[in-house]
C-alpha cells in the first residue's frame, strides 16, 4: 500500500510541475505579445498614417489597450517636451517580469 501512496504523490507532483511549467510559458508569450503591441503602438504614433476605417481601427485598438498599461509609468515620468519616456519603461518593466517569472518558474 505504501508504494501506491508514493505513485499517487508522484502523479501529483508531476501534475502540478506540468501546470506550472504551462503557467509560466503562458505568462511569457502574453508578455512578448504585450511588448510587441506596445511597439506597434509606438510605431503607429510616430508615423502619420492616411485614413483608412481599417488603420483607424488598428490605432484605437492599440490605443485602448496599451495606453492604460503606459499611464501607469506616465504619473512617475513627466514628457521631455515631445518624447514619452513611458514606452521604453513600460518594455523594460516587461522584460524584467519576464525574466522575473522565468527565475520563479
């Protein structure tokens, strides 16, 4: 009965490991996701698109999905007349969650 215990505890653990492992590699590609929206947005802004519904479309999208994630770094770092900071800290503050998450799982 004792190696049973053992074998299900076994079955546990490797559930468990199996769970983390797919957490963290889940974090990982929302966060290259999350990065690579952040620097499409940065694109969009530098660059003076023609109107088109569909560009209008993709520059509210990443609009509203970037830009409350950067007002957080915008409170904490005023603009040096017209460059924004708040992009490249809210990058690296991404790569440092990633690398974070990666030494923790």
């Amino acid at each position: 009965m004792e190696n049973g215990v053992a074998m299900g505890e076994l079955a546990t653990l490797s559930l468990l490991a199996d769970v983390q492992s797919s957490v963290g590699r889940f974090v990982i590609v929302f966060l290259w996701v999350y990065s690579l929206l952040i620097l499409a947005f940065i694109l969009t802004s530098w660059v003076r698109l023609p109107y088109s519904p569909w560009l209008n479309s993709v520059q509210r999208f990443l609009y509203e999905v970037c830009d409350p994630y950067l007002r957080i770094f915008r409170r904490f770092i005023p603009p040096l007349g017209p460059i924004d900071l708040s992009p490249m800290i809210g990058l690296i503050a991404i790569f440092v969650a990633m690398r974070l998450v990666d030494a923790v799982l």
